[in-house]
C-alpha cells in the first residue's frame, strides 16, 4: 500500500496565519480557504472588510486548485485563450487566479485560495501562506 503526506491542522493554521499577516500588511481585505488534495474545505478567514461574495470564491479557487493540480489561473488561462468547453468541466467552479496548490515532497496535498483584491494579489497571498510550511 502506498502512503503520501497529508495537511495536518497545525499545517493549515500556519498557512492562514502567514496569508493573513501578508494581507494585513498590504492592508488588503480578503479571504482565505484551505483546502486538502481532494478539495475539501480544511480552514477559512474572511478578514474584516472583505466582500461577503469573498468567502464562496476562495474555497472555489482552492478546491480547482486541489483537484486540478495546478494553479488555478492556468483554467482562466485556457478559458481566455478560447477552450470555451472548459467552462462545462464537472465539479469546477473557481476558475480564476488566486487557487495555489500546496505540493509536499512532489505531492498535492492540497490548496489555498485567496479573494479579495486583484488576481495576482490573490495569487500572492496564497503563496506567502503556503510558505510558512517551507520554514
């Protein structure tokens, strides 16, 4: 049988800590979702100020950047570029920058998205969480 790490809950609550400091500090109100390799919502911030539409988009990126392995933006990407059909795939809904994928030892583990402020922003914030498990 073959084994893989997985998001333990100290892991999350140092990705939202270290992506909630990065957005304080640029002062950007936005939230926050992490979710493990099969998309599933493990923790969520909505910092104050943030949009209420906020908190459904973040754990959609999140969950499009689990499943798919690999950073939301490359959907928006292939949207934008044409693949119009793309827009029909089951179970995707967060097709927008902002969904990161957490990748341990060449494994998804799972994902933050962030919402709030511009796409790259978002995108952003998510990696300065993802951080915080690299130290």
């Amino acid at each position: 049988m073959n084994t893989k790490p997985m998001l333990a809950a100290n892991d999350v609550q140092a990705v939202l800590d270290a992506a909630r400091r990065h957005a304080e500090q640029n002062q950007w109100a936005v939230t926050i979702a992490v979710a493990d390799d099969g998309g599933h919502l493990l923790g969520l911030v909505r910092l104050d100020g943030a949009a209420p539409l906020s908190a459904h988009i973040a754990p959609a990126k999140a969950h499009t950047a689990a499943v798919g392995r690999r950073e939301s933006k490359g959907f928006e990407d292939m949207i934008n570029q044409g693949r119009y059909a793309f827009l029909s795939a089951p179970h995707i809904e967060g097709m927008l920058e902002g969904g990161v994928p957490i990748v341990h030892d060449g494994h998804v583990v799972g994902a933050v998205g962030v919402s709030g402020v511009k796409a790259d922003e978002d995108a952003q914030i998510a990696r300065a969480g993802i951080a915080a498990l690299k130290s």
